[in-house]
C-alpha cells in the first residue's frame, strides 16, 4: 500500500542512532509516522562507517513499511559526508535530510552529488534548519531545488547560537519558528518542530507539541519511543475537528448549490477558505488511518 508523499502524516519523527543495530531493528514494530536514521550528532565518529553500513542496509530492505525514512547524513565539510551522500543516493530512502544547511548554494551543492550518484528522483531532500544564516535564509533553501520536501528545526543548536534560554513557552524561538513557517508554507514545504530534551517532563513535552501544531508545525521530532503517542495524539485532529470539519463541507456544498458564497454553521461564518482548511483535515485523519493500517501489519 502507497500513500502519497504530499500526504503523508508527519505527526512524530523519530531520531533513531544509524550505529545502533538493536534500535534500527526495533523501529520496525514503533508507531512513528516517521524516522530519521541518524549518521550524524548521534553516531560517535569511530562508529560513523558502521553506521553508514547498517543505515543503508536497513533502508534497502525496505522494512519499515510505509513510513517515511530519512538518513540524516553528515556535513560536507566533514570527512564522511560526501561519502555519506553517495551510500545514501544508492539506498533511495524517501529523503536526505541535510544539517545546518544556511543558503540556497549549499543545497546545489548537495543536490549535485544525489544526481552524480544516481538517486532516485523519488528521494527528496530535507533541511536542517539549526542556525541563526539558516533561519534567514529560509526562503532561500526552501526554493532552491525540486527536491525540496522539508524542514526539520534543529532547536538545540538554534537556541545556543542566539544565545537565548531553553523556556517552558519558547519564547526565544518563536521568531525563527515562525520565519521558517513562513518559508516552509510559501514553497510547499513541510516543516517539523524541534525535539523536546527532557523526557521525564511529561505535561511539558505535550504542551509543546500543542503549541507546534497551533503554530503550524506538521509534527514533531523525537529523541525517545515513549513521545511517539502523546505526539501522535496532539498532531492528529480530534474527533470533534472531524466531526465539525465535514459539516463545513456539508454546508458550504448545499449553499453553492443554492447560489450563496457563504453559510453560517454552529453560529459562525463559513466562507471558501475555511471548507480548504475543513477538507485539509479530513485528509489528514484519512490519511493516518491508512498509515496505522498499514503499519500494524507489520508490527
């Protein structure tokens, strides 16, 4: 079963370490929309070439079922990273995800070796986003290629860059967030919101899932199996959403066949522009829910 990249559910993305065997394997049976196979910040560099090894491997073999897999690979300005990108290109993951990626030149750069080595034009690139130029730049790399599927918001890095301080609310992050928002929205990226460090702050992790996905945010990405459902959870429209969203499109259907432009529904406008949002969630729930079947038929 396919689902369609443009559709798929980006609600938790989970950082799995590329030199962990054990976790490579365990991903297969987690409830994650998604995962990053990490050869970066997670893989100490005597364990790098391991990690390449397994990450590609794994992702040959296409056990992950319908979620969406990433290899998050090194920089090139390292010594692996070119090497990275050509094992990554032979591989033909869903995506590349690229880090600290801070101007449109470096995803040239980037691109130029995918097509070097021959990845599939089904291989999108993903962007670190952890940077204060990055941030900048957003608009800049969110159109300099056709590959271009998503930005992944690196807010640890970001945080120590701009010298700010990690608060309950985030305030010190709003402004990169919402620029990258900006640019993600305006070139038909998808965009995911930072990890959340503290595993034992329960109440806190989900408040920040809440208020990425008021801000826009697709999903969240993860450090830790135990986030995957409460994230799940606060990304996914509820069931009254649900419920509210096909009476819009209910309404707004009966009205345009009238000759009206706008309907009242529970005591609220209704015009054009909230039906696309109404219909935008009903695909979403549709689309994880075929997700979810698919993948418990593997875990």
């Amino acid at each position: 079963m396919n689902i369609d990249i443009s559709a798929r559910p980006r609600r938790s993305v989970l950082y799995m370490p590329g030199s962990n065997a054990r976790a490579l394997e365990k991903a297969q049976s987690l409830p994650a929309d998604g995962l990053i196979l990490d050869l970066e910040d997670a893989v100490s560099p005597d364990a790098k070439l391991t990690a390449r090894d397994q990450v590609c491997a794994a992702v040959k073999a296409r056990s992950y079922g319908d979620r969406e897999v990433a290899i998050r690979v090194n920089g090139l300005d390292t010594e692996w990273g070119r090497d990275d990108i050509a094992a990554a290109a032979v591989a033909g993951p869903d995506a590349i995800l690229l880090p600290k990626v801070e101007n449109g030149e470096m995803v040239a750069d980037f691109e130029s070796l995918l097509t070097i080595n021959n990845a599939p034009t089904t291989t999108g690139l993903w962007f670190m986003i952890e940077t204060p130029l990055g941030v900048l730049k957003a608009a800049d790399i969110a159109s300099a290629s056709d590959r271009a599927r998503c930005f992944v918001m690196g807010t640890n890095d970001l945080t120590k860059d701009i010298q700010a301080t990690h608060t309950a609310q985030r305030e010190p992050m709003l402004t990169s967030l919402g620029l990258c928002i900006l640019a993600a929205r305006s070139y038909g990226l998808a965009i995911l919101d930072g990890v959340h460090n503290d595993l034992q702050d329960d109440e806190g992790f989900f408040n920040s899932c809440m208020q990425g996905r008021e801000l826009g945010m697709d999903g969240k990405t993860l450090i830790h199996p135990k986030q995957i459902k409460p994230c799940n959870d606060a990304f996914a429209p509820s069931e009254e959403e649900i419920a509210n969203a096909h009476q819009v499109v209910e309404a707004f259907s009966q009205a345009k066949s009238a000759g009206k432009g706008v309907v009242v529904v529970n005591g609220r406008l209704v015009e054009n522009l909230h039906v696309e949002n109404a219909q935008r969630l009903i695909h979403m729930k549709e689309a994880i829910k075929t997700l979810e079947e698919a993948t418990s038929n593997i875990t």
